[in-house]
C-alpha cells in the first residue's frame, strides 16, 4: 500500500489578486443605466502571477468611473495602457504615527 503524501489542498494559498477579486468581482456597478449589473459583466480578471495587485481589462473605457465609484475606497484603481491595476488601498498614516509614538518613548 502506498502512502504517498500528496498535497490534495492546492487551493489554501489564494494570491492577494484572488483574493480582491473575490471580494470585488460580483459587486454592483452603475454603469449604462442598465439595472443589477456586476463588475465581472464588466471586467475582465488578468492571470499575471507572482504580483500583489489584480490586473483586469475593461470591457470599456468607459467602465472605469463606474469601477472606481464601486470600490470606494477600499481598493486604489490604476490605469495603465490596455488594463488597470487593482490593490487594497491601505492607510499607512495609523501605523506611521504609531512608530512616531514608540520612537519618542
């Protein structure tokens, strides 16, 4: 009998850009006056391994206002040349003013 050790939970690590994609790709998104539309009808996600950031193609220009206005400001959109870059938009400002605190102790 063979006890070979196979790794059968391949999915436990999610990347980050999975993971924002999850949180964000069946989120409403007021684009066209069309009613009940999601960010994936809308977006398309981008397999680039190994970076921390979700990279998407719109389906148009003109989707991304109605991007930025769904993910608030959770998450900081960046457009580049043919996709947009998506990541958490994280607020350094708490932790700053923190090490400030225990520097001056």
């Amino acid at each position: 009998m063979s006890t070979d050790k196979k790794n059968t939970n391949v999915n436990a690590a999610v990347s980050e850009a999975d993971q924002i994609w999850n949180e964000i790709s069946h989120l409403p998104i007021n684009i066209y006056a069309l009613p009940n539309r999601k960010v994936n009808q809308h977006v398309t996600k981008l397999n680039v391994p190994g970076i921390p950031k979700l990279f998407v193609k719109l389906a148009s220009q003109a989707v991304l206002p109605a991007l930025e206005e769904s993910l608030g400001k959770k998450f900081k959109v960046e457009p580049a040349e043919g996709f947009v870059t998506i990541t958490r938009n994280v607020d350094f400002l708490p932790l700053v003013q923190k090490a400030l605190r225990d520097l001056e102790q």
